[in-house]
C-alpha cells in the first residue's frame, strides 16, 4: 500500500488550511499514493480559542475534508476540534473517503512540560481502527506515541500499521523523544509506524504565537522491525511510501512479541 504523509504547518483559519490540504491531497494523489494522512490540528493550529473554531462532524470543515477525499479518491486522515460539553473540544481525527468513514478522539491529553491540554479538552475512551483496501491501519495522536498499549490494542484489532497525528512541542531533547518514541511504538506492536507532525513554524516562515505545541517536523515512516525507512526534516514536505504488508508477518513471526505477553505477571 502506498501512503503520504503531508507535514505542513497550519495557522488559525480553518478556511485557508483546509485550502492547504486540498493542494497536497492533489499532489498526493498524483504520486499514486492510496491514503494521505495531515497532522494533528490541520483544522486550525493550537495556541488560539479552540472552542470558537470547533464543528461537528457534519459541519463545514468536515465536510469539506470529505470532498477533498472525493476529488482525488483518496483517504484522507486529518486533525480537528470537534465540540464537546462543559465548553470544551474533543481533539479529533477525522479518516475519509472511499470505503471509509471513522473519526478517533484523542485519548491520551498533553497535560505535560507545563502545557495542560485538558483545560480546553476533553478525552475520548474509544480505540479506533479503519480498514483501507483489506488493510487494517489503527488511528492515534500525539502524545497517544508516550503509551504503547494503545499501539498493542490497534495489533489486537487487527492493524498491521498506525497513523499517528501529531502538532509535538518544541523544546530540549524533545526530536530525541519523536523519534525514541515512534520507534518503540512500533516495536511494541510490530507494526508500521507512520508518525506525520507540524512542520516547524520557524522553518515554515510563521514564528508561533504562543508556547503551545506547534510542531517540530520530522515526519517519519518505521518499520515494524524499529527501523526508519523514510523521514522528513524540520520543514514541510510530502513523504510517499510503500508499505510491504507481508513483512510484518515475517517480523511477528521472528520477534512474537504480542504472542508471548503474559498480561498480569511479573
């Protein structure tokens, strides 16, 4: 299956992204790629007013995503706020296109390096997987990468690879865990890990407006052995890839990781 995974970088107005993301899908399309997969907060970058960008899933943006899908035949996974009670969003991604309709809500909150995510959030409870073409992807989020049983749990359900959504804050050492961390995730579950993330405003030529987590870049594509087969830098850029659906078999069956769990022991 081929995927692209567009690093860009977007700012406060849901409109103009989602512009954004119609000309990458076309240029993903054009590469031949089956489903193409946006960061986290496509919809609208984080440090702004969530609540007053935030649509339900039958809404403007939704179904403007939806057509975007429509026009080039892809599956497009992408970042938004949808509403929820007590004045707060969910953090959702939204997976569309032919064959498929699914949305994930962030279940794992950026309550960590001084940012809390809940003030404006609220969780969701539910693992989310979709099927392209016969092939089983699960669906994460940012700091979703810092729990490896939410990966263990998209292997149980079937999925030979995980899309994970992210806008990553900056800050010391914090590449190093991107990238520690989208290895491990993908060594828990011996799956293909396709981790795309906020390029790095600085680079993009927008200075953020605030210390909320804006993105970093370095979209990568990992093996289900741990190995990085593909990467982007800090700016924004489209990486197309294959991936080789038979060789997470191959791995499962030298590494059995999930085969040899034994849940509740030492």
């Amino acid at each position: 299956m081929r995927i692209a995974l567009s690093q860009i970088t977007t700012g406060p107005d849901p409109e103009k992204n989602l512009a954004v993301v119609r000309d990458e899908a076309h240029r993903a399309a054009r590469s031949g790629a089956r489903l193409v997969a946006f960061p986290e907060a496509t919809m609208a970058c984080f440090g702004i007013p969530l609540g007053p960008v935030a649509e339900p899933l039958d809404g403007p943006w939704a179904n403007g995503l939806r057509a975007v899908a429509q026009e080039t035949g892809l599956v497009v996974v992408a970042g938004m706020f949808t509403p929820a009670g007590d004045g707060k969003v969910t953090n959702t991604l939204l997976a569309t296109g032919p064959g498929v309709e699914a949305s994930y809500d962030k279940i794992h909150l950026y309550d960590a390096f001084g940012f809390a995510e809940s003030d404006t959030v609220a969780p969701g409870s539910e693992v989310v997987t979709i099927d392209v073409d016969g092939v089983c992807i699960g669906l994460a989020t940012c700091y979703d990468v810092r729990f490896p049983e939410l990966f263990r749990a998209h292997a149980d359900a079937g999925a030979v690879a995980s899309l994970l959504l992210a806008s990553w804050g900056a800050g010391p050492g914090k590449r190093e865990q991107w990238e520690l961390l989208t290895r491990a995730r993908a060594l828990d579950a011996t799956l293909w890990l396709a981790a795309v993330g906020q390029a790095d405003p600085a680079v993009s030529g927008t200075a953020p407006e605030s210390k909320a987590p804006t993105g970093i870049g370095f979209s990568a594509l990992v093996g289900p052995d741990g190995t990085v087969r593909d990467r982007l830098e800090a700016g924004p850029g489209l990486l197309v890839a294959d991936l080789d659906i038979e060789e997470v078999a191959s791995v499962r069956r030298s590494v059995p990781v999930l085969a040899n769990r034994r849940l509740g022991r030492v």
